[in-house]
C-alpha cells in the first residue's frame, strides 16, 4: 500500500475521531461516560477520538445509538474499512500489530504474515487467488511487506513465534523459494528480532492443533487473542478467553524444540531445499 493511500485513510480516521469527540461533547458526556454505554472503557474512546486505535464495527454501532448520530459512524466505519487492503476481519489485527508491546504467534501450516519474504508471500496469494490479475496479487504482496515492517521498526514489539514442523516441510512457491524463506527466518532468530521455536512432528498431540493464533500485549489497553477459520476471523479480548489463550501458548512453548535446536532445525531444511533446488 503506497505512503499517500496511508496518509489518506489515516487523515480519515482523524476526522472519524474528531466527528466523535465533536458528537460526544454535544451530549454533554465525557469520555468515561460514553464508554460506559457502549461497553468499552473510557481510555478507549479516547484512542479512538485521537485515531491511535480503530473501533471494531459493533463499538461504532453502538456509539451511534447513544449519540443518536442515525448511522453516521458505522457508515464511515464501513467506508474506511471497504478502502484498505486487508479483509474486514483482519484490518483490525493490522492496527493492533502496530500497537502492541509483544506478539506471541502459533501457526500450524503456514509462514507468519510478518515473517513471509515477496516470494512466499506471492505463492500463498496465488494459491488462494489462481485466476486474478497480477497488479491485484501485488497489492496483496505489499501489504504484507508493509506489514513486515513492523520488526525493523527500533520501537518493534517482542516477537515471539511458534512453527509447527509442518511449516518446514510443505514446499511453498518450490525448494528455492522455501530455502531463501527458511533462510530469512533463520536470519531473523540469529539477529534476535524474533524468538522461535518449532513443534517438531516428534512431538505428537499438542496444544491448539491446527489452529492459527496470534496473541497481543499493549501498555494501555487489554490483551487480545486473534483466531482465524475460513475467510472470517475473530479477535477476542475477554479476559478468560485471553487468559486460557495464554496456558495453551505457554504449553505449546513446552512442547516446542528449544530456540538452538529450532534453529538447527530450520538451517538443516535450508540446506535440504537448497540441495533439492539445484538438482532441479
């Protein structure tokens, strides 16, 4: 997503918490007092009026009917999310990415969004999308680059995650696409950038088989769970479900290799798709 498109869509998330701050004070409420109605604290509200955090689309719903606004913010709401380039579901994870202090990921098949190199990236699109034009499977591509970002950043949040072995072995994109995408994985656990451990097969049943989950720590607001199923995904900041989330992640992490033995592991299947590479 180019630097303009950004600025843009975050000058309208400006004027969507100007609109709320301008409609809250008209109603002669504080910010402790609308979050109160609408179910979400008023530090909240407050990181929505200064576009530091999104609202989900049931918040703006149910600030549109305490301010009695007929529908005004869950229209913008709708407006900004239908022009960003993340399904609906996930254009909040995007956000609260940006946000956190720590991400602890599990995922089960795939590489990590954050971890993807353009090549992965663009054999994953592909797969999902055969038949659409190249300039849309390189608007998919760069955001997720965008996204990947994050971990150059110097305020980078700690990044902790969990492969299943599974990962490893399926040859995404070819042997030399998954050598370059290991290899770049590898570099990043060696330059400490990310933390990483691999479920090996070995391992047997586990914690949340099958199941991607992304977990997030902020210094001002609750932690939050995300999970994801077909073309829909929930991002969940209950605090029993949160705290459940957590127990499955720390065993998970006991079922894990430790971080050196992960490593070897990840640099053997390098040299395995390097060497299966140039013998094709």
């Amino acid at each position: 997503m180019a630097n303009g498109s950004h600025g843009s869509r975050q000058a309208a998330w400006e004027f969507f918490g100007a609109e709320l701050k301008r409609r809250r004070e008209d109603a002669g409420l504080t910010q402790v007092e609308l979050g109160a109605r609408v179910f979400v604290s008023g530090a909240y509200i407050g990181q929505f009026e200064q576009a530091i955090r999104k609202p989900q689309l049931d918040i703006a719903q149910r600030i549109d009917e305490v301010l009695q606004t007929d529908g005004i913010f869950e229209r913008l709401w709708r407006k900004l999310i239908k022009d960003q380039p993340y399904r609906e579901y996930f254009a909040h994870v995007v956000e609260l990415e940006r946000l956190a202090t720590e991400i602890c990921e599990y995922a089960p098949t795939v590489v990590p969004g954050l971890l993807q190199t353009r090549e992965y990236a663009r054999a994953v699109f592909l797969a999902n999308n055969p038949l659409a034009s190249e300039e849309y499977i390189e608007e998919l591509v760069k955001g997720r680059l965008d996204r990947a970002r994050l971990l150059r950043d110097a305020a980078r949040p700690l990044y902790w995650v969990i492969l299943h072995e599974t990962v490893l072995r399926i040859p995404v994109g070819g042997p030399a696409v998954m050598a370059r995408q290991l290899d770049h994985i590898a570099a990043l656990m060696r330059e400490r950038v990310a933390v990483l451990q691999v479920v090996p097969f070995a391992a047997g049943a586990h914690p949340e088989m099958g199941k991607l989950m992304k977990l997030m720590e902020f210094d001002d607001a609750p932690p939050t769970v995300y999970t994801e199923a077909v073309l829909s995904g929930r991002l969940l900041d209950e605090p029993s479900v949160v705290k459940r989330s957590r127990s499955s992640y720390d065993l998970l992490r006991a079922a894990a290799l430790p971080l050196e033995a992960s490593l070897a592991l990840i640099e053997s299947a390098v040299k395995d798709y390097e060497q299966c590479a140039s013998t094709t």
